[in-house]
C-alpha cells in the first residue's frame, strides 16, 4: 500500500465491536482476566494499551520497522534508547544535534559512564577516525539542527556495519513521508512525535522504531521497566494529527523552498540553510536519500541585534521553540534550543547570535513571505 494510504488511514478500524472508524481512546489502567493463565493481550495500561497500540503500530509500518514504542516525549524515547548501553560504552553523535540530546549524553548520561563524541557525520572520514574500541553506535541526525547538513545514511550504514555499531537515527525532521533510515539499513528510528507527526502544537510525545526482534524486546523492556509511556489521550492525539502527515508534508516543503528561495535574495540575509536549494552543499545526497527536502529553513541576518530585531517584528509568524506545526515558528537557537552546548563549541558549529531557525508552517506562502519582508524592513528603518 502507498505511504499516503497508510497515513490517511492511521489507526482506523480497530474496534470490530462497534465498527468505530477512529480508533477508541481506552482510557485505562488495568484489565480484567479470563481466567488464570489467560488474557486479552493487555494487562496493564503501562505495559500495553490499545490506544497506544494503533499509535506503535502505525508508525512501525510507516518506517518500515519491526516494531514501534509510544514514549511520553521525544527526549524521553532517547533517554530509553541510551539505556541499551552501559558504563564504558561510546557513542559517536552527529555534532550538530538537538540540544536536549547533547544535554542528556553530557549531563546524564557521562555520570553512568557513558562516552560521547561528536563528529560531522556529514564527513564520512572523520566518522570513521572517531569510531574507537569501544564504540557501541552512531547517533544521527539528518538533516542536522539548525544547520541543516545532511549525513549520507546508506554510507553511515556501511560504516556502522563494518565497525559491527547500532545506527540510530532521529528522523524527526524529515518524518517517515520523506525518509525511511531503517530501509537504508539503520537499526533504530526516533521521533519526537511533538513535531511533524503530531504536526499541531498540541501534544509532547516520543517514538522509537526498531528494525528486528532483538531490539524490539530490548526497547520494550525500557519502555516497560522504566515507564515513560505516552498515554492514551495523547496517543489518540498524535494518531489525529498522523492523519494529514502527507499533505502537511508537501504543503510545508513547497512553502519552504519558495521562502528559502526568497531569504537568498534579500541582502539582509547572509546565509540560508537548506538542503532543497541546490547550491546546498549536500543537495544531491539528500535527493537521493529522501523523497523531499523538509520545511526547516536557517539562515543568518547582518547582526545580533538584526535578530533580536527581526524576532519581535515579525506578526504571522511566532517567536516560539518547537518546530513541525502547521503554524509557521521562528525560533533563536543560540538562547533557546541549543542554550545548554556551551558558547564556544556552538560559535565553532556556526550556532552564532545571528542565526534563526524557521519552521515553516502551511499558511499561504505569499503571506508568510510578506510578514518576514516586513520584519526584515523594519530592522533596516530602525
Ligand atoms: C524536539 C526534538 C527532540 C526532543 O523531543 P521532545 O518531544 O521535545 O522531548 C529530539 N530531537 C529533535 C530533532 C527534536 O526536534
């Protein structure tokens, strides 16, 4: 069945009791038995739930996976992810990653004794020359955040074969409608499902994909052991929301490239991240990799206070964190996601106080347009 199918139809039909089209929200803790020895499959909403359950399983069959995990928030999936390593083990993660991930490997997990590096996986050599002794997986994120650079996930593969690691991928910006990591070899898929798959600004959640058995019962022992489910309401919610994925999709990645496109002529603008133009340096690899390009733009103003500037002028478009909404968000990475990575790492990364992040949402684009030539007009004036 197409990808657009299965995405219209998430969690229908499930309720052969009542015909119900969408799926029921069960909102239960515990179930009642047979009799010794037997069950309905659900015990106890922490280990199962079948809200949660349409919820696993819809977003396992987007990704091509073996089985999927509903967490109460995105950080909370990669908390659980993290968990399937101990003391002594390393991880090699994409430089330029979410600031909570950098966050949680620093200021957590480092106390259990869980190395980190952080590499540009975008540069296949130095992956490689990171990779050491104890190297247990590659962490990845493509495109990156918020510089937008694109890792070559069929290459990353290899290596992770070769060196005998895990690939995990966080594919929250692209969503499985565009890019399927475990079809190209990757072994773990995550999402926070708070962005494109919920794609509404209205619920936190968490996804892990695994791509075989022996992960899935891993995982499920995490989410299970430690117990950071997503309920049944916000189960529901991300279903509701999973619904529109595809024309969401495409929508906001014709808005993007249309924006993009505008930001590189205005001479205001002194850089646009994003992989969709084709002067982006690893425009090809994405191409090749993904069925589209995203609707996560970047890009850098003359100065601080051109930013500070720009944030407050603008009036469609909001000054907010988060990012996969049908609502247009612009926000500051260098005080808001990516605050906790330290001054000088972030400057070397190009995290400098002029850069802006966008997410653009499904509004005309011809508005969205005129709101950021206003602000960036008003930054002239003033
Ligand atoms: C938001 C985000 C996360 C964390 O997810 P939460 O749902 O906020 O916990 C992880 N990775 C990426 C790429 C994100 O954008």
């Amino acid at each position: 069945m197409n990808m657009e199918t299965l995405i219209a139809q998430a969690g229908t039909k499930r309720d052969p009791s009542t015909g119900s089209i969408s799926t029921p929200i069960y909102q239960n803790a515990t179930f009642e038995h047979p009799e010794l020895g037997a069950s309905t499959g659900y015990d106890y909403s922490r280990t199962g739930n079948p809200t949660r359950t349409a919820l696993e399983e819809c977003v396992a069959k987007l990704e091509g996976g073996h089985k999927g995990f509903a967490f109460s928030s995105g950080m909370a999936a990669i908390t659980s992810i993290l968990f399937l390593f101990k003391p002594g083990d390393h991880i090699v993660f994409s430089d330029d990653l979410y600031g909570g991930t950098y966050r949680i490997a620093e200021e957590i997990f480092r106390r259990y004794g869980l190395e980190a590096t952080y590499v540009d996986t975008s540069d296949i050599e130095a992956t490689e020359n990171a990779i050491r002794k104890n190297t247990r997986a590659l962490f990845i994120e493509t495109p990156t955040n918020p510089l937008m650079k694109i890792t070559d996930l069929h290459a990353m593969n290899l290596l992770a074969k070769k060196y005998g690691l895990l690939t995990i991928v966080d594919n929250t910006f692209m969503t499985p409608y565009l890019q399927q990591p475990i079809l190209l070899g990757a072994d773990i898929v995550l999402h926070s499902a708070s962005k494109y798959l919920g794609g509404h600004n209205d619920v936190i959640a968490g996804i892990v994909v695994t791509a075989n058995e022996k992960l899935s019962e891993q995982i499920g022992k995490l989410q299970n052991g430690a117990g950071a489910i997503l309920g049944p309401q916000d189960s529901w919610l991300v279903l509701r929301g999973l619904k529109t994925l595809a024309v969401r999709m495409e929508r906001q990645q014709e808005n993007a490239l249309k924006i993009a496109s505008w930001l590189k002529e205005q001479d205001q603008v002194k850089k646009v991240y994003y992989p969709g133009l084709p002067d982006h340096p690893q425009h090809e690899i994405c191409k090749r990799q993904a069925r589209g390009f995203g609707a996560m733009i970047s890009f850098e103003v003359q100065s601080k206070e051109s930013a500070a500037k720009l944030l407050k002028s603008v009036s469609l478009i909001s000054f907010a964190e988060s990012l996969g909404g049908v609502e247009s968000l612009i926000t500051y990475p260098t005080t808001q996601t990516h605050a906790d990575i330290p001054q000088s790492i972030r400057e070397e990364r190009g995290i400098n106080d002029r850069l802006l992040r966008l997410s653009v949402g499904i509004e005309s684009s011809v508005d969205l347009i005129e709101d950021l030539k206003t602000a960036l007009k008003e930054e002239v004036l003033t």
